[in-house]
C-alpha cells in the first residue's frame, strides 16, 4: 500500500509542475498588463521602466524561474491590480468557495445515492421513471437560470432569504441548491446505471442465493463496489466547483475565488491569477488522492495488486 501511495504523491508533483507551466505561458500569452496599469498617455519610457520593474523584459523562462522558485516557498508576490500579496486575497476569498462547494456536494451525495439506489431496485416502476425524470430535468437547468428562478421565489415574492451575500446559514441556502440540484440529478443517474450493471453480476446473485435479505444485499455486496466510479466522480466534480463555480457566486454576489480569478484575467493580474490557478490545482489533486486513499478502502483488488 505504501508503495501505490508513494507513486500517487510522485504523480502529483508532475500534474502540478505541468499544470504550473502550461497556465504561465498562457497568462503571458493573454496581453501586456503594464499598458493597463499605466495612464493611456505615459510615454514610452515609463512603459519600460515599469516594464523592468515587474521583470517583463526578462525571457520567459527566466520568468518563469523565478516565479516557481518563489512560489515553492509560498511567495506569490503582489497583486498588479490591488497592490496587495497574492496569497493574503486567495485565503480571503478561498472559505467562501470551499464553504459553498462542500454543501453542494454533500447536499447532491445525501439526496442522490438514495434515488439512485430505490430507482435501481425499483426498476421499470412508475417510481424509477418519476425520479429518472426529475434527474434529466435537474440536468436541463442552467445554474445561472435556476439560481435566478430560486430568487424570484423565495427572496422577491416569499422574501424568507436574502437575496446575495455571505454572512449566515440563510445565505448558503439557494446557491448551494442551484448548485446542488444538478450535481444530485447526475449522481442519481450514476447510481442508479451501476448498481443496476452490478446486480446482474454473478455474485449478487450468488448472495441472493444463500438467502441474504435484499436489504443486506444491496447495502453490504452492492452498493460498496458502486460507491467506486461515485467517489471518483465526486473528486472530479468538487475540483471543477472550487474554481467553476463563477456564474453562481456572480448571481448571488458570492464573494468566492471564481469571482476573483474572473476580475483578474480582465485586469491582466497575472501574479494573482497564476497563484489561484496553482492553488486550486493543489486543491484538485489533493481531493484526488484522498479519493485514491478511499479506493484502497472500497476495493480490497487495488491493495492486493500492488502488494504484488
């Protein structure tokens, strides 16, 4: 096991390094942000003064040198737009994002994988066809569309919450169901495709024949090896809320990073968006390897095989 954990933290420092490199050269690739931070009449040489100030005339790689030679150490340097160190905006901003995706997902798991599991059990029935619905209509709604609709309802005609910010329970409310609700409808889907592939295996059925009850069955034998492809996708998909979720959080005026790395890239802030690319990403397959640590749980195989 400690050798199968071992290559997963050696495969990591690869993603982070490749993802390190290919968001640097398309930052710089994006515009000159010195012509944003100075005054449309400053003249020539001001441009290149400030130019060398921030390192701009040095060649890429020098750049890029000396940005991953500094970030190794937790120095992202300062915001070129608000003028402040990079790290001091993305730890304010991060809870917010964090604090939203993680009630979405926990929303979409605990609501979903039961439908998943009555839809599959209860096949062909007028239930499963009901909750199927639901789930492709879930599927259907664009989250900006749903997250207006949850306004209107309840804070405009209702008014049982607020209609923006972050501060209380009440705010967390409508986007984490705006997000939540389209997470749960694909979930439910998931599960209920698995665990029907995997009640026709064989030893279900061997189960069935030593006269299990259904519900030890399904929960025990079943649904374990079906919460395998779930997890993973629930790793994919809580990495993708973190720095995807920008459309929710301009809606409902969530001050989380997707907002910030959004105004960054129009300001050119190219320490600040770098940093938040980097540390969403460290997040991402830090959620990932946790997801391989649940495998070694989940399938006994993986443990076996890498023992060999």
């Amino acid at each position: 096991m400690l050798r199968y954990l071992l290559k997963r933290l050696w495969h990591t420092v690869y993603v982070l390094i490749g993802i390190s490199v290919i968001s640097f050269i398309f930052i710089h690739l994006s515009g000159d942000p010195v012509m944003l931070m100075l005054p449309g009449d400053a003249s020539i040489q001001e441009i290149e003064e400030l130019r060398q100030q921030l390192g701009f005339n040095d060649p890429l790689y020098k750049q890029y040198i000396r940005f991953a030679a500094h970030a190794i150490q937790g120095d992202f340097g300062n915001s070129l737009y608000y003028k402040i160190p990079v790290m001091k905006l993305i730890v304010e901003r991060l809870p917010a994002s964090l604090e939203l995706a993680l009630t979405s997902m926990i929303i979409a798991l605990v609501f979903a994988i039961p439908i998943g599991v009555i839809s599959a059990v209860k096949r062909g029935s007028l239930l499963d066809m009901g909750s199927m619905f639901a789930a492709l209509f879930g599927l259907s709604m664009p989250h900006f569309w749903l997250g207006i609709m949850l306004i209107l309802l309840f804070s405009v005609k209702l008014g049982w919450l607020p209609t923006s910010g972050r501060g209380t329970f009440a705010h967390l409310i409508m986007p984490s169901l705006a997000l939540g609700l389209s997470l749960m409808a694909m979930f439910a889907r998931l599960t209920r495709s698995v665990l029907l592939e995997i009640l026709s295996l064989d030893y279900i059925r061997t189960a069935r024949a030593k006269g299990l009850k259904e519900q030890i069955v399904i929960s025990k034998h079943a649904l374990k090896n079906a919460l395998i492809p779930i997890v993973t996708v629930a790793g994919m998909q809580f990495g993708f809320l973190l720095g995807g979720t920008v459309i929710i959080e301009t809606v409902f005026a969530w001050p989380g990073v997707g907002r910030l790395v959004v105004q960054a890239i129009f300001n050119r802030d190219y320490p600040l968006v770098q940093a938040i690319v980097l540390v969403l990403a460290v997040i991402f397959v830090a959620v990932n390897f946790f997801v391989d640590l649940l495998y070694l749980y989940l399938d006994p195989q993986i443990r076996y095989f890498e023992e060999q």
